[in-house]
C-alpha cells in the first residue's frame, strides 16, 4: 500500500490591507498596448472589442519629439487634419470633422476642445473609430479621441526634459510622482511645462510669429478603505500665440504670395486660460462589481483681437486685401459628471461584461465681440493696432444648454470563440431657445468570432447623434437660424490578429458610414459664408494597422487608409457628388525603432496623404506628399541617472507640402525640422 507524507497545514493568508490590482488587458512591448479604456467605457482587451480602436502610447510620441495633438495623430493614418488658425487644431476621422465639444474626451469625460491640447500629461491616445453615441452621447459619425492622462505611481519618479529646434523653440518639462505616505495609500503625480515657440512665417513687420505657454498638472490618489479610491485631478493652462490664420491658394492649388508671408497682422494674438477640475470615486462593491463616478468642470477663457484679412479677388490682381479687426471674449463652461455600474456575472454557460450608466453635460457660451473699422492692406506694409477692446460693449451674447443620457451595454462571451455585445442608449438635449431640444436612441450591436486564441474576426453596427445648436456667424447669410441634429449609421467588418507570440498586433476593417441632414458651410465671396442642411454624406473604405515588436530588436507602428467620400444631395444641388474638404482617397504613415545596442537606437518614419479638395466645390486641391523623418537616440548613466540624448530630423529632404485647410486658411507644411532634446531621470 502506498504511502503518503503527512501535509502541513496552510494557514489562510491574513486579507487586510491587500492593495488591490486591476487587471487591464495585455500589453507587451512599449509600441502595442493590450486595452483601451475608451472604446468600451472601461478596460477591457482590444481582442474583445468590436470595433476598430488604435491606441497610441506617450512611448512613440515621445521618441517623435511630439509637441501637439496634432503630431501624435500622425500615427493612424485614419485621422487627418484640417485648419490650424487661431492656435486650435482641427481633425477628421475617417473623413468627418470631429467637432471641438463633442469630438474629444479626457479619461471619458467629454471636454471642450477649442485650443490646442497638451499633451505632455497624456499617458495614450486613442482613436475611437466609428459612431460612440451610445456611450458618450453627441458625437461625430466618425469617431472620437480619448486623452488618457497619466496616474499617480507608488515608487518615486522624477524626469526633467527639455528640447529645442533650429528656430530656436525651447520647451522644459517636469514630470514627478510617488507615494506621500509610508503606507503608500497617498500618491501624485505632477507634470509642470514651460514652452516658448519661435515659427518660420513672418508677418507683414517682418516678425515671427511666437507661442509661450505654461502648463501645470496634479493628480492624487487617496485609498479611502481597501475598496474605495478617489482620484482627484487639477489642470491649468496659459497659452498666448500670434495669430496665423493659413496660407491662400488660388484656383490652381498654389500658394499666393509664397509659403513665407503670414497675412494677419503682427498686433493680432489669441490668450487662452483654461482649468479642469475633476473627481473620481471608484466603489468595489465585490470582487465582481463596481461603481464609478466622476465630476469634471472645465472653465475655458479666451481673449482674441483678431486682424481678420479676407480673401478676395483683388489679392490675385493687385495684391490688397482687406481686414476686419475686432477685439472678442469668450467664456466655456463644461461641466460633466457620470456614473457607471460595471460587473460580471454567468447565466449558465454563458459570462457577462454589463455596463449601466448615466452622464451628463451642462454648457454655456457667453461672449462680447467689438468690431473695428474695415482697412485696406498692401503686402509687406504693416498696419497699427486699432483701438478697439471688448470691454466697452456691454451686450454679451449667451447661449446654454444640458445633455442627459442612460445607457445599458452587455458583452456576452457564449463561447471559446464566440462573443456578441449589445447596448443603447437614450439622450435628451434640452435648450431654453424655442425648438431647440433634442431627443435621440443610439443602439449598437457587434459580434466577435475567435477562430483561434490570437485572432479574431468582428461586425458591427452603430449609430451617431450630433446636435447642431444655432448659427453663430455674423458673416453667414443663415446667422440665427436653428439647426437640426445629424443622425449617422455605420457598419463595419473588421479582423484583429495578435502574432509572434502576442507581440504584434495586426488590425483591418472595412466600413461605411452614411450621415442624414448634413450641415454645410460653404464660402461665397469675400469672406461671406452660408451654412445649410441637405441630403446624405457617405464615405466608405477601409483601413489597417500594425503596431508591436517585430524581433529583439525592431520595434514598428503603422496604419494606412483607402476612404470614398461624397455628398449625397438632389441632383440640382452643387455638392451633389462632391468630395469633402481634407478627405484623402489613400493615406498611409509608418515609424520604426531599431536597436543598434543597449543604448543606442535608430528611427525611421514616413508620412504619406494623398491629393485633397481645398474648396467645397471641388474645384482647389492639393497635392499629395510624402515626408520622410528620421531620429536617433543614445542613453547613458550620469551619477547613477538614466540621461537620454535624442535627434530628429523631420521632413528630411525638404518636401514643400500643405497641410489641412480650407484654400483660405491653410496649413503650411514646416520644411526641413531640426529638434535636439535631453531627458534625465533621478
């Protein structure tokens, strides 16, 4: 008979003061991130979700030397950019223009995005593509981007960074955190940045313009209990800039005047103060369930003394032109709070993701506006500032209004290799203006086949509500009149593949959106606009992407795009079967990293988009480009720190290109760009 050593008995491991770990999808190399938190209000794998996501980690944008919103989105080719005036950045996802209060979310709460945004506190960036409505309420048929900012730590860290380019830019950062407390139960993190940016164009006086902001951030962890945290954030910025409104092109797509001449005056400038405050409080009901909440109020101040040139006739024949200086303040306010109820449960056989939840957004607008007097310009003689200052008109406009939505959202897993999410939503937008309330119901459906256990094939459907308030335009011929929401559906069939044991990740999806009620505003002449609603616009296409490691010591990000824009009106109509401004047929980026030793590594990326509209008529374009941009890095320990010193060299062989924009305000692509930077880490 056999026998057996007697076993010892095992004590049960004392439970209190366990620190608690969210397990939050995979992630395997500084290039592929596992989850988004943004796709389905939570962190669940990308594998698990149907939709196409592309998460875009601060380690790429880092080693790009990235400065804005704008030069992280450049690594998915499905995201373009449109007019950069008035120091704010203006993107399309898959063709369609993310609106500046609807379009962008930070850490899922929706955010007010008219300026430009930092991007130092940013842990990832990502691109939500396709109809979020059901989630987040209002928002374009195209998609959304979701900031997610970076979190306190539990060990000490301290980075200090700064860079410069051959223009003489300089920008210095800080970067701290740890734990406040010998339990560690007290943690931050700060990110401090003082940025001064000298740009190449000039003004009529001969200056450049110049740029000099700074920014603060905090973010505090509190384990309030064992299963109760609270997260409090704080973010202010200051961000002053001459005013560069774009190049002008003339009916043959090229430029009036040369690449070099700014045609607003050197007084004209935008001052934005903007401030977040927010919480979140995080209840774990079970170890299956719960409950999140969150509040955030953003006040956003701007002062814009505006030289405002227009484009007209007499630029081409005579070279005058024409400002319309006036001096505005605006006021936003966006406050947003919601609560989500998340857990897991079986029915069976069957396994159950459910999310339950409400959000809310209260918005107002206020402004004051003094115009000048209307004054003839000829290049290259500078105009004085006029007297004019906001202050001394009393009439403010005002504008507000309050957004509700529930939401309810299951992803079934049936099987090893089946899964299906289902959710809707309702919303309500309510304004004090007659016929100003809005009422919506957003469903999404999606089903998930896994043929194998690193592969997965996906459809979905989707709906997007976008409010379109009043027209608020002084120089459009419909100013005032209340405009109806847009309402689009899309469907997609995608496919996403996790190769080379988990480290690459491979992505593909094919989709078509359509957009009833479309709102158009197309100039006329001499800066006069119209703003109308008509008729459909579909864009169909597809896309793919590749993101990870490709062996030891090659690393790679890349994303191209074939996308079939068009406006879909009566035949009689002008736009009928015209392509949107900034919609690229074929668009495509790539950046690599190898590493040549422990301390020394090589970049390679490219930049292609192909020939846009410049005009709603279709009748300007530009012209496609490829811009090459290479980089090195070498690491090294100084007194015991990890210093870094990087090179990158953007647009290597000095393409000159153009940029998002309409014909009147275009963006100028920066020639040959020389940017050294230095990192330390204590």
């Amino acid at each position: 008979m056999a026998t057996y050593a007697e076993q010892p008995v095992i004590e049960a491991p004392d439970t209190t003061n366990i620190e608690r770990i969210e397990v939050t999808g995979r992630s395997f190399n500084d290039y592929k991130i596992g989850s988004s938190s943004g796709a389905m209000r939570g962190d669940i794998d990308l594998m698990d979700t149907p939709q196409s996501v592309t998460v875009i980690p601060d380690f790429v944008t880092d080693e790009q030397l990235a400065t804005n919103l704008s030069e992280v989105l450049v690594n998915d080719s499905s995201v373009t950019g449109g007019s950069e005036k008035w120091n704010r950045q203006v993107f399309n996802i898959r063709g369609y223009e993310l609106s500046s209060g609807s379009g962008y979310l930070i850490n899922g709460h929706q955010q007010w995005s008219h300026y430009v945004q930092p991007i130092e506190t940013l842990q990832q960036v990502e691109v939500l593509k396709g109809p979020s409505s059901m989630l987040y309420g209002q928002s374009g048929p195209g998609g959304l981007i979701n900031m997610v900012t970076k979190k306190p730590t539990y060990e000490s860290l301290f980075e200090f960074g700064f860079d410069t380019d051959e223009n003489g830019s300089t920008r210095y950062q800080i970067d701290a955190g740890g734990a406040l407390n010998e339990s560690e139960s007290i943690r931050y993190r700060t990110v401090l940045v003082k940025q001064d940016t000298q740009y190449w164009r000039e003004y009529q006086d001969g200056s450049n313009q110049e740029r000099d902001r700074w920014l603060g951030y905090l973010n505090l962890e509190f384990d309030i209990t064992d299963d109760l945290l609270l997260s409090v954030k704080y973010d202010h910025t200051e961000d002053k800039t001459g005013i560069d409104s774009g190049g002008w092109l003339d009916s043959d797509g090229e430029l009036i005047g040369g690449k070099d001449i700014i045609w607003d005056q050197h007084w004209a400038f935008t001052d934005n103060t903007i401030s977040n405050f927010g919480a979140d409080l995080t209840y774990y009901i079970s170890n299956d369930w719960k409950v999140k909440a969150g509040f955030n109020d953003q006040q956003f101040n701007r002062q814009r003394l505006d030289s405002s040139p227009t484009y007209n006739a007499n630029v081409i024949e005579d070279g005058t032109y024409t400002i319309n200086p006036f001096d505005r303040y605006d006021d936003w306010q966006h406050k947003t709070a919601y609560v989500d109820f998340t857990g897991e449960f079986t029915t069976g056989s069957v396994s159950h993701q459910m999310l339950i939840g409400a959000n809310m957004l209260d918005y107002y607008y206020g402004q004051l506006r003094v115009k000048g007097d209307s004054i003839e310009v000829t290049p290259g003689v500078p105009v004085d500032r006029p007297d004019i200052d906001y202050r001394d008109d009393d009439a403010k406009s005002e504008s507000e209004y309050k957004h509700y939505g529930f939401y309810i959202q299951d992803l079934v897993t049936i099987n090893d290799q089946w899964q299906a999410l289902a959710g809707v939503r309702y919303d309500e937008q309510k304004k004090d203006e007659a016929g100003g309330n809005s009422y919506a119901v957003s469903p999404k459906f999606g089903v998930i086949y896994s043929p194998t256990d690193y592969g997965s094939i996906y459809v979905n459907y989707s709906k997007s509500f976008t409010p379109q308030g009043i027209v608020n335009d002084d120089d459009d011929i419909n100013n005032g009149m209340n405009l109806d929401p847009e309402y689009g559906t899309q469907y997609e069939i995608g496919t996403k593949w996790e190769l080379l044991n988990g480290s690459l990740l491979l992505t593909g999806a094919i989709f078509d959106i359509t957009v009833d009620n479309v709102t158009v505003t197309e100039t006329i002449e001499d800066g006069q606009t119209i703003t109308t609603q008509s008729g459909e616009q579909r864009h169909k296409g597809f896309e793919m992407g590749a993101q990870g490691q490709l062996s030891d010591k090659w690393f790679m990000t890349g994303s191209m795009m074939y996308l079939n824009a068009e406006y879909i009106r009566p035949e009689e109509d002008a736009l009928n079967g015209k392509t949107p401004i900034d919609a690229p047929e074929w668009s495509a980026n790539i950046w690599t990293r190898y590493e040549m030793t422990e301390d020394l590594a090589f970049n390679f990326g490219a930049i292609y988009v192909g020939e846009r509209f410049a005009s709603t008529d279709n009748t300007i374009t530009k012209d496609s480009y490829v811009r090459f941009d290479i980089g090195a890095a070498y690491q090294m320990d100084i007194m015991g720190s990890d210093v870094s010193v990087r090179m990158n060299i953007k647009n290597l062989f000095d393409v000159d290109y153009l940029e998002g924009g309409d014909y009147n305000d275009v963006s100028i692509g920066d020639g040959r760009h020389f940017s050294l930077a230095l990192q330390a880490k204590f």
